[in-house]
C-alpha cells in the first residue's frame, strides 16, 4: 500500500475540521464520533465500529500505537490521511497523544430487548465526562445491559467518555434518550427502579436487586430529581451507601464510585441467587 500524503499545514481544511471536532455541536452537526489512541481505536474496532476516517502520525507512535496500526489498514475502506507532528498535536484532544485518531458515524444503539435478570444505568444529567466514562466500564464489567443517557449532560460518546471508558462505550448499549422514552422503555418490560439517594434508609446490600434492576444516578451535585425518585414503575426502591460516622468522614461519594458499589451488588445478589437455586444432589442409599 502506499503511504498517503503528509498534511503539514495548520491551516489545512482537514485539521481545520478535526480541531472544530473537539465540540459536540459540531460533531453532531457532522454526524460523527472522535476516537483518539490505540486502545480505544482496537476497542471500538473490535466491537464492530467501522471508521469512515483514519488519521495517522508515526512519529508519535506509542508500543501500543505500532501493534494496532496495521489492524486500521486491514480490509478497512475509510480515507486514510497522515499528519506531520505539529498538526496531529493541534487535533488531538490529548497531552500526550499516541499518533492514532478514527472518525466514525454516531452509534445509533438499539436497546436490546432484556432478559429476565438484566442490570441497566439510567444517567440523569451527568456532566464530568470521566464519571459518565467510569461508570461504563464498571456496567462492563459487571455485565449490564445497557446504559441509558438523559438530558444534556456528558455525551456519552465525546472523545473524553471514550477515553475514560476504555472503550466500553462501543461494548455495552448506550442511548441518549428523552426521559419519556426512558419511562417508557422501563414500564414496558417490567423493571424495578433502584433510585440512588443518600439520603434513603435502606442500605443497598439490604434491598433486593435480581430481576430486572433500572439504577437511577442524579448529576454530581444535586443528585436525582424528585421526578426520578418518585417512581412510576410498578416496583420501586431507594437505596443509600451508608458512610462511615467518624467526625470530619467522608460523607459523600464520587458518583462513579457509587454506581460501581451497587452494580457489583447486583452481581453478587444474582451469584447467590443461581447458586441456591441449583438442585440439591442425592446420595443413593447401598444396601448390604
């Protein structure tokens, strides 16, 4: 293959467009997602996301950026262009970038229809993009569903959430939706919404988590709104992380932390749920 072009310019259209990428508003307009650096690159690649465009700067290469290269240049048709020093630094989004960014069009998850025992994450508000990005890793790793995304807080597919997502946005559905479309999908299969307050009496480890469980989480500073916490479901509950009583403790938690805290209640209180429901084996009597 031959090597394409070097764009030096810093007033070339193209870098022009890819810094003006760095807003939402103009990545939506354009209808694409910035994903910067290697990890996040494979990540997405491996989940199926096919880049329309492929930008590249050997010279910053990383260890991790010349192991993934030569996957963007297999069987992938995006335009592939290659930037001098200077202006794949004026592009990128990073301190220290690694020489690689994709653009791809903007994901459009469809929610899957959930099993019986399904974990999702319903983000009302988030506006720090590094918890919206922690928090997918952790519904990731705990194996939820999906995550859906309400208002106009964190986009949950802005450069920053992917990074700070490792690429588990590409790997567990993540919708932006109105709050009504949210309502709706939750009544209509029938889940429990787990409304995560501090100031509820029941403790999380105390409530019941199996079956189908919605986790309510409010912005960073005021928490869920009185809507979100009154719930329309047939089942609802509200649950707090109980903090430590010393004088001059904690007495709050970082939003990402918290979420992780009652996912992986979640999974422990479906383990044990599995575990106990498993038939009991026999041992058959011998006669002498």
């Amino acid at each position: 293959m031959t090597a394409p072009d070097v764009i030096t310019s810093l007033q070339n259209a193209l870098v022009k467009r890819l810094v003006r990428l760095h807003t939402r508003r103009e990545r939506e307009l354009d209808g694409v997602i910035v994903i910067e650096g290697a990890r996040e690159s494979a990540r997405a690649l491996a989940s199926g996301v096919r880049p329309s465009l492929i930008v590249t700067c050997p010279p910053l290469y990383s260890p991790e950026a010349l192991a993934v290269a030569p996957l963007l240049f297999d069987g992938l048709s995006g335009e592939q262009v290659q930037l001098s020093r200077p202006a794949f630094e004026k592009i990128s989004g990073r301190e220290n970038p690694d020489g690689l960014l994709m653009l791809a069009p903007t994901p459009t998850p469809v929610l899957p229809d959930p099993p019986e025992q399904a974990t999702v994450i319903v983000l009302h508000g988030l506006e720090k993009p590094g918890n919206v990005g922690a928090i997918l890793r952790s519904a990731d790793a705990a194996g939820a569903h999906a995550v859906l995304v309400l208002g106009r807080g964190a986009d949950p597919y802005g450069p920053n959430v992917i990074r700070a997502s490792q690429g588990s946005v590409f790997r567990i559905p993540t919708a932006v939706v109105s709050e009504e479309q949210a309502w709706d999908w939750l009544l209509q299969h029938g889940f429990t919404t787990v409304a995560c307050t501090p100031d509820a009496p029941q403790a999380y480890w105390d409530a019941p988590l199996t079956g189908r469980v919605a986790l309510l989480l409010g912005t960073e500073h005021e928490g869920l709104p009185k809507e979100w916490r009154t719930s329309r479901t047939a089942s609802s509950i509200s649950v707090s992380i109980p903090m430590h009583a010393a004088a001059g403790g904690a007495d709050s938690l970082n939003v990402s932390t918290a979420a992780a805290l009652v996912l992986f209640e979640c999974v422990r209180q479906r383990r044990s749920l599995s575990v106990h429901s498993l038939p009991s084996q026999s041992t058959a009597e011998v006669t002498p």
